[in-house]
C-alpha cells in the first residue's frame, strides 16, 4: 500500500514526464516538483527504477481491479464489456498523458528490467481477460467466430496503441476518446458477426 507521500512522489513524477519526456526525468525535478529535497524522495523510493516501477505496478492494479469489475457486469453482453474496458483506457491515458510514456516507452523497457517485466505481467493478464469476452462474443454470435480469438484480441490492442502513439505525438486531429471510438466502429464493422 502507497502512503500519501509516495502517491505525491508518483503524481510528481507523471508530470515531470509528461513535461520533460522519460529521459528527462531526474528524482532531483521530482523533488523540485512537490518542493522537497531530491535526498528527501529515497526515504520513500529507492531510486527511478522502483518509483516507474510503482507506477506501472498501480496501473496494474487500478485497470485489472476496473476490467475485472466491466468483466463481472451483469446484463451486458461481451462486446459491451469489450467496449466499456477499451473506452474506458482511452479516457484515463487522455486525462493522464504522461502515463503513455510510462506504459510504452520501449526506451524505459530497455533500461529498467523491471520495469517492463511488470507492464508484461499487465498485459497477459488483461489478455487473458480479454480473450475470455472476446471467446463469449463469439460464442454468442457477437463477433465472428472463422477468425481465432487470440487474432481479434491482437486485431484489438494493436490499433490502440498505434492510436495512442500517434496522439501522443500530436498526429492525430481528434482528442484520443474520438479516434478511439472512430476506430471501434470499424473494429465492429470487420469482426461484428452478420
């Protein structure tokens, strides 16, 4: 459980890296950001790899508690849950751009093990959810049953994040929840069973 203080230390840090870029941060910009000193912060954090790796183990949890909670949804069908989870992911990297560079940084990946060792962990387990409503969509004739799961989950996420990247980078002429949503109804109008 993170104490008030690391929650400060993290919140400081997505915006020193929504500001500065993940090579740009330093715990000593840190510091400045919450008006502390930069040897103050490893009373709390080690060093950068454990506070990024804080961050990604949060994500973790907040999306996994929130995909378990669409998943476990009573009287909404698979593709609505599906689409609950992909608009609600939209919405939160909209509000908290700096949590992109964390989650997707292969640079970070690169250099912090640990790091990227957590967002994989994320990532097989938001698949394994997501293939299970994707697997009961097609069971329930919402999408198309000719084309395996595993292939409409990657025909999912990937867009998504090339969505994000280009955002991101400021390619795209339309907030993310637009372009997300834009590209949902094609998802449908590919994979949605006749």
């Amino acid at each position: 459980m993170l104490s008030e203080k690391q929650k400060a230390i993290l919140k400081a840090t997505l915006a020193t890296v929504e500001r500065e870029g993940v090579t740009g941060f330093t715990m000593k910009k840190v510091a400045s950001e919450i008006g502390v000193t930069d040897a103050s912060l490893y009373k709390h954090f080690q060093d950068k790899t454990q506070i990024f790796a804080a961050l990604a183990e949060l994500f973790r949890e907040e999306t996994l508690e929130s995909l378990v909670r669409i998943a476990n949804t009573e009287g909404v069908s698979s593709l609505e849950k599906l689409e609950t989870f992909v608009m609600e992911r939209a919405r939160q990297f909209q509000s908290e751009p700096a949590l992109t560079a964390v989650l997707f940084s292969e640079e970070l990946f690169r250099s912090e093990p640990q790091v990227a060792a957590i967002n994989l962990d994320t990532l097989e387990r938001h698949a394994q959810i997501l293939l299970s409503l994707i697997s009961a969509a097609q069971r329930n004739g919402q999408l198309r049953s000719d084309i395996p799961a595993e292939h409409i989950l990657v025909l999912l996420t990937g867009p998504i994040r090339l969505l994000v990247g280009k955002w991101k980078a400021g390619e795209s002429e339309v907030s993310l929840e637009q372009s997300i949503s834009i590209f949902w109804q094609t998802f449908l109008k590919l994979l949605k069973s006749s």
